[in-house]
C-alpha cells in the first residue's frame, strides 16, 4: 500500500503531540525549532519514535531539511513507498 504526506501527517501529529510542551495548534506548516522550540535530545526522542511507529529508518543526513511536521510527513511517506 503506497503512502502519501497526507496519509502519514494525521498519525504524525498524533505522535508529536507529547512533545507539544509549548501546546500550540499542530499543522503540517509547524516548525520543530521555531514553533515548538525542541532541542537536540527531544528531536532524537522524537525519530526514534517516528522510525517506530513506521519501521523505517530517517537518515542522518536528511535530518537538517525535516524542518517542519510536512517536510517529516513527506520524508515518511517517501522512504515508505521505496
């Protein structure tokens, strides 16, 4: 079954809202450094669930361009359907 942005954001939100300490409205357009202000150790906390949840793997490298909730969504989706 392919997977899309679309289908994945829903459960990511679901899963990012525990780290939602500032409990702002979470969107695909939420940025992980500027709105919710999560630092390095709470955004590992956070792959290492995200990886989980969906059996993957988020590399490393693509880490810095996973800016906000769409661009992880994205990310899943993509690896997902490889």
């Amino acid at each position: 079954m392919s997977l899309s942005k679309d289908t994945v954001l829903p459960r990511l939100i679901e899963i990012i809202e525990p780290f939602n300490k500032k409990g702002i409205a979470l969107s695909a357009d939420t940025s992980f450094a500027r709105d919710l202000e999560l630092d390095s150790l709470t955004v590992m906390d956070l792959v290492a669930e995200i990886e989980d949840e969906y059996d993957i793997i988020l590399p490393v490298n693509m880490l810095p361009d996973l800016e906000t909730i769409g661009d992880v969504a994205g990310a899943v989706a993509e690896i997902k359907n490889k």
